[in-house]
C-alpha cells in the first residue's frame, strides 16, 4: 500500500542551499522524522500484518522552491522573467503596474514588497510620471518609471485616496495574495517561506503545459498509482501546508486533461495545516486562472479521488 508525502514551504534537504537557516525554524517537519511518525502510528493500521512493508515515499520538491542569490536576495528556480516592455507608455496603468510588480519584487527584500506593490500601482497612475516619462528616450523609459517607484516607495508615504476606487480594491487584493502566507516575521525565513509560494504560482504552468513542480507531482503519482494497482491496493497522499494546494492543482486541472492517465485514482488524500479554501476564496487554484476559453478538461477531480480528509 504506498503512501505519499508532500512537504510543504521552506523545507530544503540537508545538501542543499537554505538548509541551515529553514532548518532551525523546520525541525521536526523533515522528511526522517515525519516517516518515523508515520510508520509509528499509521502503518500498523494500513498494513497491521505487516507494518514494515508499507511503501512510503518523500515527494520532494523543495529544489524547484525559492532560492537565496549570492547577494542575499532570494530567486524563483523556474519563476518565468517578467517579458520586456519596450514602450511601457503604451500600456494600459494595469499592465504597467503589474509588470513594475514582477520585475521588482524579485529582486529585493520580502519585507518591501508590500510598498513597493503600493508604489507601483500610484506610479502606474500618474499622469505627472507619464509626461514626465514621454520626453525621454524610449530605451531609457522602463528603467526611469522603475525608479520611479523605488523613489516613491523609500521617500513618500503612499496616498491611496488618489487612486481610483478600482485601482484600490486590485492593491488589497494583490496584497492580500502577496502576503496571505506570511506566519512567521522573522527576516531570514520568510523571504523563503513567501518565496516558495510565489515561485509555485509563477511558475506552475497550464493543465496542459505543467511547470515542473506540478510535473513532479503527477509523475510520483503515475509510479505509486502503478504499484498500488500491481498490488491492489489502495493508494494514500497526505499533504502539508502549500503541498494541499500542489496536490489540488494536479487532480482538478493537471490530471483531467491528460486522458492517457484516466485511470489515475488516490483512494485516501489527507491535507494537513491545509489552506485549500483560502486559496479557493482568492481564487489561486490552477483551475481559477485560466483564461477565458481555455478548453475544459475532459474529466474532473472526482473521477481521480476517492476521499479528501482536509485538515
């Protein structure tokens, strides 16, 4: 009977980059100690005959999170680079605002992202900036209205009463899911902690385009559904924290629309330290971002499900 474990953020293994400093505030949630409870208090009852043969396997994807650069500042492994923005005049406040966000916010400290999101958005708005802007050269134009929020974030207070009503409501929302993750302030954590949850959205792809953590997942799956079939037996996941929401996107978008993989069924899925709702509530789940249009896969999360325990 083979059972499946999905960390969740800043969780690194003992050789790679991070460890020393997640592994201070993760003791005890790595993948020895997690098996030795497992197989301490839910082997026995999968397999009382046998408990040492429960198949149990560390779904590890910490690798393809978040990762400190050399000066410090933390990098997405696959997040996609923000695409240039050769007349950034042209383009709508929105779009503006949102490419200033992606091409920051990589680039500096977790705890300015809020501000610089902020800053953003009035920058964006400007029609000062904008003119200001329009006399220079168009090569140069993207990396003035860059500073332009660096300048605004570090020296002015944000005023969002002038922004429109609109504009107010898209900065709460983006901070909202900017921040949503953020349990723990201490400096050296978070920035890795926020940053793998981030990374992931990034860079998760479509249904039919997986990024390589949704890969991942589908491809521990398609190994342990064959050996719970040779078997016959039932397969288990359990999942923690952003790993929930790893294993959501996999059986409601990624799995439905791969039709080779029909028969693909975890009989028992246990999401602990879960955030499913919340993340459905802000709309964040794969299924939630397509763009209008997008083919609708042929199957649903049901047909590869049997039971959800979601904690």
């Amino acid at each position: 009977m083979p059972l499946i474990f999905v960390h969740g953020v800043a969780v690194r293994e003992g050789d790679g980059p991070g460890w020393e400093t997640l592994h201070q505030m993760t003791r005890g949630i790595e993948w020895p100690a997690i098996e030795a409870q497992l197989r301490e208090y839910l082997a026995p009852v999968m397999r009382p005959g046998d408990p040492q043969a429960v198949e149990m396997e560390w779904l590890y994807w910490g690798d393809l999170g978040a990762q400190y650069t050399h000066g410090g500042r933390f990098r997405g492994a696959f997040s996609p680079q923000p695409p240039e923005l050769p007349r950034p005049l042209e383009a709508p406040p929105a779009e503006l605002a949102q490419w200033l966000e992606d091409t920051l916010l990589p680039q500096i400290p977790a705890e300015l992202w809020p501000a610089t999101i902020e800053a953003a958005a009035y920058t964006a708005a400007d029609e000062s900036v904008r003119l200001l802007t329009a006399a220079l050269p168009p090569e140069v134009q993207s990396e003035v209205l860059l500073a332009a929020v660096d300048a605004r974030r570090e020296g002015h207070a944000f005023q969002p009463a002038l922004l429109p009503a609109s504009w107010q409501a898209r900065r709460r929302r983006r901070l909202q899911q900017t921040l949503q993750q953020v349990r723990r302030p201490l400096e050296d954590f978070v920035p890795i902690f926020l940053g793998d949850a981030l990374t992931y959205l990034n860079g998760r792809g479509t249904p039919q385009y997986p990024g390589p953590v949704p890969q991942r997942i589908v491809e521990t799956l398609q190994r342990a559904h064959a050996r719970a079939k040779a078997e016959n037996e039932p397969l288990v996941v359990i999942s923690h924290s952003l790993g929930c929401q790893l294993v959501y996107d996999a059986l409601s978008s990624v799995l439905p629309g791969r039709p080779e993989l029909a028969d693909l069924r975890v009989d028992l899925w246990c999401a602990v330290g879960s955030q499913l709702g919340l993340f459905k509530e802000l709309g964040l789940m794969m299924e939630d971002t397509l763009p209008p249009g997008h083919p609708a896969p042929q199957r649903t999360m049901s047909e590869h499900l049997g039971y959800l325990w979601n904690v």
